[in-house]
C-alpha cells in the first residue's frame, strides 16, 4: 500500500496541513484559522480536527509538525511560541502522534523549511543555510540530513542577529536585529518613517547617493495618506523606479547581505538558500548576495558558497514538515528520490 506522509505548519494565524504520497503527489491540503486566543485546548482541538480531515485519504505513515520559536527532543514547547495563550510546555509530540496513528516529530518551522530545501540538494549539498524573509526573519542548517538545533531547537535565529547596533527596534526586545530592517512588515515600516520624515534609524546602514525628499514618489504619497505599508507595495513600486522604493530596498539588502555573511562566517554552508514571501516578489535580493557577501565576509567563506533562490518558495517550512516526518521512516535515497519527485509534480520551481 502507498505510504502517506502528513506535514502541519503551525502559525499564529492559521494552521496549515499536506499529505504526500510515496510517488510525490500532493494527495490533499487543509488550511484552518488558529484559535489562538482561546488557549492550548482549543488550538489542539484545531490541529486534531486537521489531522482527522488529513487522514480522510488513508492511514498515515509519519507526521511532521513545524513551529515557530523553541521545542525540546521530546516535542514539547518551550519559550512564548505562536502567540498562543498557554501554550508553553504543551506536550505536542506525544498528544499529535495519538491522534495521527503515527510517529510524530516536532521541530521549530525554519528549520523545517531548512529541511525541505536540503532535501531538494541532497545530491549535492552537504551543508545548507536557509534564511527565510517573511513576516520576521527565520533561519535554519542542514548538515547532511541533519538538523542543527542547538538548545531547544533554536539554533540559526539569524534575524535577530544584531546587524546595526542601537538601530531599529525588534519584537524579540532588542535594537538593530536583521529582522527589523528586512521582514515583510519592517520594509513597510521603513517605507513609511522615510516618508513621513521620521528617523527610520538606519545608521550605518544608510545607502550613498540617494534623493531624500522622495520627490514624485507613489509610494511616499501612500503612506502620507496614511496607508498601512508592507514590503509587498514597496516592492510593487520598486519595479516602477520609485525613488523611496529604491532607497528601501537598497537598505533591506544591505541588512541581509550582514545577516548571510555572519551565517557563512559561523556555518562555512556549501550553500545558501533564501526563501519567504519577501524573496517571491523581490529575487533580486537573493541573487544580489553573491557580489555583496566578498566584501563582508572571509574569501573561504564566501567562494565555497552557493547561493539560490529557495525552491519551496513560502511552503518550505509545510513542505519541509512532511519531508522530515518522511525521513524519519525512509532511507536517505528515498527521501531524495521524494523531495525530487515532490518539485516536479508542484512546478514550484519554475513560478
Ligand atoms: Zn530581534
């Protein structure tokens, strides 16, 4: 019989789930709301409920959970994850797993979707940094086909590396971190102080040679009116020339250049991978990276390294969920032979 292999992203908003058959088709996918307000039995009768309707097509063979902030080895959350009322120490692993019928393996999303992305390279990568930019800055390692978690599964927390001390001002409660000046929502916000001639603190991280008064600028006039910014209208301004989009953009890149070349400093990865909704509608800042990485980072570092364009796009981490979930019951030439097979069939590449 097929093996079926489910994965589940847990997010503040909503909660994702897939099923993958052994030859790589995507068999169902569910997306529900997160109760997150009404605590952990209501958000674990939710992702109970996702289950159930998941396993509809069939017995499942492995789970894969992703979710943000910090997990121990026996699945249980530990730290404020999800913005989730009680959801520390939820024993998550072990309540799933009886639910599901089947192993269950819960890990922090990035490094899911670290995984997800290795196992995409697994023929020619033995040691993958990811860095997701999406609503923050989320980032993991693979070394061949193991995932480098550290204390509670926190390991790779590259957005909030500190790349411009005393700088902006991040959810995590420090100055300066990566995620505050190159996340979806910063890159609005940034977007929004320039306009509106507030110090947007960019420090050293101000680019030479551009036009501050913004002059004929679309975007600026947006957020005048007092539109709400992401970096999805700045982006959508960029490709127009828009003077303010431009200057934005040039700050957003310079903050994932440090934050990728502390990665290759501390990692030394064959390859570096950047994802997140932010990348989908702005590739060249990952494709930028190699020209900036020489001047920021030892020459061994940087030459050893490749770097790509995430082939998951934003569903690395549901993707990456249901592969790690696989990889705990199948052989490596199996898993690679899945997560080939899983690309193909989606044609998430070629988008
Ligand atoms: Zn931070």
């Amino acid at each position: 019989m097929d093996r079926l292999y489910a994965g589940i992203d847990i997010g503040g908003q909503s909660l994702k789930g897939i099923v993958l058959d052994q030859a790589g088709n995507l068999r169902i996918e569910a997306v529900r709301s997160t109760p997150a307000r009404e605590g952990r039995e209501a958000v674990l009768r939710s992702i109970a409920n996702l289950i159930t309707e998941l396993s509809q097509i069939g017995t499942l063979a492995s789970l894969g959970v992703g979710t943000p902030g910090g997990v121990d080895k026996k699945g249980v959350i530990v730290g404020m994850a999800a913005n989730i009322d009680g959801w520390e120490g939820t024993e998550l692993g072990e309540a799933l797993s009886e639910v599901a019928g089947a192993p269950c393996v819960v890990r922090n999303d990035a490094n899911m979707a670290a995984f997800a992305e290795w196992s995409a390279r697994s023929n020619n990568s033995s040691a993958l940094l990811f860095i997701g930019l999406g609503t923050g800055i989320g980032g993991g390692f693979v070394e061949d086909g193991r995932i480098l978690g550290g204390c509670n599964d926190r390991a790779v927390e590259i957005g909030h590396c500190v790349i411009e001390p005393g700088g902006r001002s991040c959810a995590c409660g420090i100055s300066g971190c990566a995620e505050a000046y190159a996340s979806g929502p910063s890159i609005g916000r940034i977007a929004a102080d320039l306009a509106l001639g507030r110090d947007a603190r960019l420090g050293s991280l101000e680019p030479q040679g551009f036009e501050k008064s913004f002059e004929g600028s679309a975007l600026a006039a947006r957020a005048r009116a007092g539109e709400d910014l992401n970096a999805r209208d700045v982006y959508a301004a960029y490709v127009t020339g828009d003077p303010l989009a431009r200057l934005v953009d040039a700050v957003a890149q310079a903050a994932l250049a440090r934050a990728a070349a502390i990665g290759l400093a501390l990692l030394a990865p064959d390859t570096l991978v950047v994802g997140g909704g932010v990348i989908e509608g702005a590739p060249h800042l990952c494709s930028n990276l190699q020209e900036l990485l020489p001047n920021l980072v030892y020459r061994d570092a940087w030459k050893d390294c490749r770097v790509e364009k995430a082939r998951f796009l934003h569903k690395a981490g549901l993707y990456g969920a249901a592969l790690y979930g696989a990889a705990q019951i199948e052989s490596r030439k199996n898993l690679t032979a899945l997560a080939a097979r899983v690309l193909e069939l989606s044609l998430m590449e070629r988008h």
